[in-house]
C-alpha cells in the first residue's frame, strides 16, 4: 500500500484469537471467578483470570494484545494456530468469544 508520502506499508491484516472462558473454583471446590485463555497464545502466557466473566474476557484481551505488540516488536511471527484458534481475516460474530487484533 502506496501512503501519501511516497513511503510502502504493507497491508494491515486482522488476526482473530479463539479465547475460552471457565468458571473458576478455589482448592474447596466454591466458586472463584473466571480463567481465560488463548489457545493459540497459552504457549507464550495467554492465560488470565477474572472475579466475573466479564473482567476475566477485559484481562485476556489486554494480555492477547501485550502477546501480539510483544511479537511484533521483536520480529517474531505471529502464531497460525489450526482454523478454530486463529483467523487471519475480517472479524465476524460468533458464539465463541474471539479478540481481534488488527497489525
């Protein structure tokens, strides 16, 4: 892609990370929270937790985010994990809670 100063960038893809949510339990089996995960990035530290559902899906998003501008930083390439776990491609709805990352 051509900018307006003359100067190439390459297209901007849009990665989409499958993530899963679970109820969490203390060691006496009580209720404790939320663990969420990024299959495509747990390798690399793609795990957190919440005491809601709904914090635990803000952590993993700031973690998936850290992980990806971490990569990108350091030259590496981004994971291309199976179909169901990354997606290079627009962001879609689906029941699956996915994050998107767009670089």
């Amino acid at each position: 892609m051509l900018e307006t100063n003359g100067s190439y960038s390459p297209p901007m893809k849009t990665y989409t990370f499958k993530v899963i949510l679970e109820p969490d339990q203390d060691f006496d089996g009580n209720p404790a929270g939320w663990h969420a995960y990024c299959p495509a990035l747990e390798p690399l530290g793609g795990s957190t937790w919440g005491e809601t559902r709904e914090k635990a899906l803000t952590n993993i998003n700031e973690v998936v985010h850290m992980i990806v501008q971490e990569l990108i930083a350091d030259g590496e390439p981004l994971p291309q994990g199976p179909r169901d776990s990354v997606e290079v491609e627009d962001i879609s709805h689906q029941e699956q809670p996915r994050i998107a990352v767009t670089v």
